[in-house]
C-alpha cells in the first residue's frame, strides 16, 4: 500500500490523469480528482477507479481566494500531500499556492518558456518550429513560469495536424508525468 496521498486537479478529459492511474508503479495513492467542470471526462474515470471527486464551480464563490480556501479545506482533510495539475484550466491563485508552496505540479504541452498559455500546440504550429515537447513544472504566480522539473522534446513532422501533434505530445506526456512524479515522492524519502 503506497503512503503519500495526492490529488489530481483537471477540467478536461484526463489522459494524463488516467496514465497516472495506468502506471504499473506510481509511488503514492491518488485519493481525489478535483474538477472545476462538471462535465469533465476524468470525473468518469475517477469513479470508474473508485477514487473521490469534488466537482466546484467557482462561479458559486465570491472571488478566487473563497474557492480556493474551500479546496483547502477539502485537501487538508483528506491528507494530500501533492497536487498534480492535468488539463486544469484555472490560474492557481496565492491562497492555494501558499498553502502547497512546492507541491504543486504542472504538465505543459510546449518546451517552456516557448509557447506559454492557451494552445500550446497550435502555437507551435503556427510558428512552423521543427520540434516543441512537454514540460513539466513546480507552479508559481506567473503563467506558466514556475521552475522546471522536467522536458522532453517532441518533433514536429511537415504539415502535421494539430490533432496528429497533439497525440505525439500526448504519448510523450502520458510516459514522463508518472515517472517525474515517482522522482518527487521518492526524492522526499
Ligand atoms: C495536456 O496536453 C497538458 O499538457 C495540458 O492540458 C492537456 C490535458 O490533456 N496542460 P488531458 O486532459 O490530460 O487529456
């Protein structure tokens, strides 16, 4: 039984999240899959895994730092010790960070600094660069700017869609995000 309890934040359809729930040897448990959509694809597979969910809309909450609070709250009871960022599409705000200040994680589908923000993928093409990749990074207050822990690059064939790059990014992201996130639990001893 692994120790270290995590939670997995996503608005979308969570292939990443469902390759952390695939890999044969992630070092901690996965105990909730917080989604600000309630429509989300990964809340399925977290019922599907018999894993927790909290679905929010930070619409019902006065500002960024109410709803955050709340999550807090909700993490704290359930012991997370680490948030993995997969396809969350929310600006984490200051009360969040604070109180997870180095624990929370992100995966970006570009070579930061390239191509920060929305669409990474369809900035890359558009730029008609030879090759982009996937970055995994600590957040911090910017965009996308937070230390990087982890890079790999992807290439980038002549006249690819953005579909056909965005499923070479992806085979790439399903691979590292658990493997950078055993080197982080297992890096705390
Ligand atoms: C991934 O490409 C990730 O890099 C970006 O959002 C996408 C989420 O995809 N942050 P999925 O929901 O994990 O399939």
């Amino acid at each position: 039984m692994n120790q270290v309890r995590v939670a997995v934040f996503a608005s979308g359809t969570g292939s990443n999240f469902q390759a952390m729930l695939d890999a044969e040897n992630l070092a901690c448990d996965i105990v909730l899959l917080v989604s600000d959509k309630p429509n989300a694809p990964a809340i399925n597979k977290a019922k599907a895994h018999g894993i927790a969910t909290l679905v929010f809309d930070p619409k019902g909450f006065p500002s960024k730092q109410d709803y955050e609070s709340m999550l807090i709250e909700k993490l704290r009871v359930k012991s997370i010790r680490w948030i993995f960022l997969a396809g969350y599409m929310r600006i984490v705000g200051l009360t969040l960070l604070k109180a997870f200040e180095g624990r929370i994680v992100n995966i970006h589908p570009s070579l930061l600094p390239a191509f920060p923000g929305k669409d990474a993928i369809g900035q890359a093409i558009e730029a008609g660069v030879k090759k982009t990749g996937v970055t995994i990074h600590f957040i911090d207050e910017g965009i996308d700017t937070g230390p990087i822990i982890a890079q790999e690059e992807v290439s980038i064939p002549p006249a690819v869609s953005k579909e056909g790059l965005a499923q070479r990014i992806h085979r790439v992201e399903h691979q590292l995000y658990p493997k950078v996130i055993n080197q982080l639990i297992q890096s705390e001893g």
